[in-house]
C-alpha cells in the first residue's frame, strides 16, 4: 500500500491560526496538539513547512508585525509626538479592535511567563520590543528637533516611559479591562505629556 498523498493547506492562513493562538495563550500556553487543531494540520506537515515550536513562534511575531493593522507603528508617521502617543497607547489597549481579535500585543504577552527552555524566545521578544522603544525614541527626537517637544524632554527617557505605560496598558487589555477604562488610563497618561 502506498502513502498517502499529504493534505494540502493554505500555508498564510495556518500561520495565521498559529499566530493567534500564541497571542491568546503565550507561547508556552501554546502546545504543539493545540497549534496543529487550531492550524487543521498534522505534526508532520508543521514541521515541514515551519519548523519546531520556536521557528513557528518567530514567523508568527513576523506575520503579526506585517499583517496586523498596526495603529502603534503607523502612529510614528504623526506630525505631532501627542497625538502619535495617543494613537499608540490607544492601539497597545486594542479599543479599535474588530470583532475576536485577541487584545494586547502579542510581543508583550506572548512570553510574560517562561521557563529557561524558552529564554530564546523571552529573549527574542525583548529584542523585538527594545527595537520599538528605539524607534519611538529616533521619531522623538525628530519631534524635539523640529520643536514639538520642549528643550528638557529627554526622548531615550520619554520613549521608556511610553512603552512602559503601553506594555502595561497591553496586558490590562488581554486580561480583560474594558475600553473605557483603558480610554482613561491613555487620557490620564496623555495629561503628564510635556507641553511646548
């Protein structure tokens, strides 16, 4: 008897399961069994075509990035650091959301809780989130350069401050916190902003 012929699957919409399953239940929440139901494919094909758990984890942090609809990243094209800000913290809390998607970001929970098995990934995750707190700091300083901010803001300390309120406001977002409140948390956050 010969073997059968592999079933065939839709690749992006797989990684696409995969990527919210591992933004609802963090990666080490996330078990192969519960990738390859929520993907419809088997173990064999997962290995395959995206490789172990970690190389999935990767190219889900890579699709999430190119795919979502990112209001934090598109908020860096504002002409102004208070309402860029805004729209970031307004994104990190997910009020705009549509429909099932998961709330928070996946960078900031997708490793909250890991064992040393999985330092790669925490470490990646850290990596990923210091290459965005370094991207608001450059645009900070092209707002404090072109006047926007005052001449004592500091953009390495604003840019920490920032994604300090905004991982926080995250993990508000997927443990449940309703849009309101977190509206006021990012109305209360933008009070503090440093006037010109």
């Amino acid at each position: 008897m010969g073997v059968g012929r592999p079933r065939e699957f839709d690749a992006d919409v797989a990684l696409d399961s995969a990527m919210e399953l591992f933004w609802r239940q963090g990666y080490e929440g996330t078990s192969l069994s519960d990738l390859t139901e929520a993907m419809g494919i088997a173990k064999p094909s997962l290995y395959a075509v995206f490789g172990n758990k970690e190389e999935l984890f990767r190219k889900a942090l890579d699709r999430y990035a190119a795919k979502r609809p990112d209001a934090a990243c598109d908020a860096l094209k504002e002409p102004t650091s208070r309402r860029a800000v805004e729209r970031m913290l307004l994104a990190f809390a997910g009020v705009d959301a549509e429909g099932d998607t998961p709330k928070g970001c996946l960078m900031v929970q997708g490793a909250l809780v890991c064992s040393e098995a999985s330092e790669a990934i925490r470490q990646e995750l850290c990596s990923r989130r210091a290459q965005n707190e370094a991207a608001l700091c450059r645009r900070l300083q092209e707002w404090k350069d072109a006047g926007d901010l005052p001449g004592h803001a500091d953009p390495t300390d604003l840019a920490r401050y920032v994604m300090s309120v905004a991982n926080g406001i995250a993990v508000q977002a997927a443990s449940g916190a309703n849009a309101e409140d977190l509206r006021r948390v990012v109305a209360m956050t933008m009070r503090t902003w440093p006037p010109v």
